[in-house]
C-alpha cells in the first residue's frame, strides 16, 4: 500500500479533518498503525493529501482530545500506547456500515438486498 493510498479522501464526504481523523483510527484499529508509531509531521501530510495543514493540524486535535495520539515537543506526534484500539475497531466498522447502507439507499435497494450483499462479499472474502 503506498503513502497516498492510506490517506485516500473525498473531497464530498464531510469535513476533511474528520475523515482524516477516521483515516488514523481505521489504520489503528487494522493494525496499519501501531502504539508508538510516528505520524507524518502535519505539513507533511498535508502535503500528500495536497489540504492545508491547518486542516491535518485540526484532525490531530481532535485525535489528541481523543486518546488516540500525542505530541512530543521536537519528536513529532505519534500514536498513544494506550490508543484506544478496540473502541476504534467498533468505531470503523460502525462508519463503514453508515457509508453502505448510505450508498444502497442511494441505489435503491431493500434492506434484504443490501444484507444479501454483505453476505455474498463476506462468503466471496473479498476486501
């Protein structure tokens, strides 16, 4: 997975620090990133993401407020040990379920056809 693949964005989804923030959490709760790991420096990532890095600084104080990272004065920002990693878990799962069930009712579909998806994926195993 490369650098940008992890950070993927879309611009329509709501306010980009929050999806950044997801972003984080989801990488946590797969085990993308671990306690202890360092973050990219907020200009960094803002780089990547091509956002302004007010923006990652915000997403980073909402993490922060969260439990979920810490800054090190001259070190950088890393992932806390104590991260919060089972509820993040809850948490991702939760808001993929939001981002389906929004897209099937934007397609349409009954609730049996949505489940009767989920279903078919879960049994194909495809990511």
């Amino acid at each position: 997975m490369s650098p940008t693949d992890r950070w993927i964005l879309d611009m329509d989804a709501g306010p980009i620090y929050v999806q950044i923030g997801a972003r984080v959490k989801e990488q946590l709760a797969r085990g993308d990133l671990a306690p202890g790991e360092k973050l990219p420096s907020a200009r960094d990532l803002a780089a990547l993401l091509s956002v302004n890095p007010n923006t990652v600084a915000h997403a980073y104080e909402r993490l922060e407020a969260d439990g979920v990272i810490e800054t090190k004065r001259g070190l950088g920002t890393f992932i806390r040990e104590d991260a919060p990693v089972a509820g993040t878990k809850k948490e991702t799962l939760e808001a993929a379920a939001v981002r389906y069930v929004n897209e099937a009712r934007r397609l349409g579909v009954s609730l049996d056809e949505a489940a009767d998806a989920v279903k078919e994926a879960w049994n194909a195993g495809s990511s």
